[in-house]
C-alpha cells in the first residue's frame, strides 16, 4: 500500500521467502507482505537486502527468489491510469485529480498495490463492466452481493457507490484484504 513518503508505485523489490513466519517487519519502504501457500513474499519500494539477510536469519527462513522490477511490468507491461465503466471513473491514488473533472461520473479513487484488481485484466474489467449493466438495468433489483477473491476491493467498491447495500468481500490473501480496507474503509472483507 502506498504511505507517505511515496505517492506512487515505480520500483518493485521482490523478495520471496520459503516461510510465512518472518516475524514483524516494520521499514518505511515496505509496500507489503503478500502470503500464499507456505511462502511469504515482501515488496518494497527500495532494495533490503541487509534487511532481508536480517530476517533469514531471525527466522530460519531461506529467499526462493529475489527480483528489482518496473511497476509497469508487474501490471503486465501496462500504465495503470483513469478509466470509465459509465457510469464509474477509476483513478488510481496518483491520478486521484482527475476525478474532479469527471463530471456525470461517479468517482471511485482506487490503490492497486501489488493486488489483483486493478481494473486493467480483462476479468476484473468484465466482471465491473457486468455489474454496472446488472445494476443499471434493474437499480433496486440488486441488493446484496459476494465479492468472492476481492483483490483491491474495486468489484464491491463499484458495487456499493451504484447502491448495492449489502456487500461481503472475501480474499485468502491478507495483504489484499488491508488494501481493500484502506481503499474504502467500510468494507466488510474477511481473510483465512
């Protein structure tokens, strides 16, 4: 997640860990911890390889795989910018001023992270796209929904400024699950 001092995502350090317990990591550059299976992996917005020495050795945990990468490149070679699902405008947190000219839009101010969601995959897209249909077609027809896998949160976030009430959003990731919960705070977003 984006926290001062940095105001968007440029370089990515990657660091994969062979164990999920490392310990409590406190480092202002650290972006955040994503957990899956048995591994840990951490993203930073500079190089830790002291830091990362540090926690091997704390932990017993040993680094599967390391790599420095372009932000642009983690999103699959693509500029993560504002978009429009009409009625919907995404702005990511570092174009958030473009909201203000979209007029006739609802404005959604979104932080991708390092989390699926982002509005750029084609599933993600879809899936917003077909929820803005749902609920256009038929506004009071939709009244709950499950956001099963929320990444970003930008489903039940759509979802919810079209007026859906009753929103639960899931993800077995917990580093989504904090980026969801930052992105809007009142959303119901449960992890393992």
């Amino acid at each position: 997640m984006l926290k001062p001092p940095y105001t968007h995502y440029d370089q990515l350090y990657v660091y994969n860990f062979d164990s999920i317990d490392l310990g409590e990591i406190y480092d202002p550059d650290l972006i955040g911890t994503w957990v899956e299976d048995d591994t840990a992996i951490l993203f930073f917005h500079k190089e830790k390889k002291e830091l990362v020495t540090k926690i091997c050795h704390r932990s017993n945990a040993k680094i599967i795989y390391e790599a420095n990468l372009n932000y642009r490149d983690w999103e699959a070679g693509l500029d993560i910018t504002t978009f429009e699902v009409p009625p919907l405008v995404v702005a990511p947190l570092w174009e958030a001023e473009k909201l203000k000219h979209s007029r006739n839009f609802i404005p959604i101010k979104l932080d991708p992270s390092v989390i699926l969601g982002s509005g750029f995959h084609p599933s993600t897209r879809l899936c917003l796209e077909t929820i803005t249909d749902l609920i256009g077609s038929a506004p009071d027809a939709i009244s709950t929904m499950v956001d099963l896998g929320t990444g970003t949160g930008l489903l039940s976030l759509g979802a919810a400024k079209l007026g859906v009430k009753g929103i639960r959003s899931y993800d077995n990731n917990p580093f989504a699950c904090s980026v969801a919960k930052k992105t809007w705070p009142s959303i119901v977003v449960n992890g393992k």
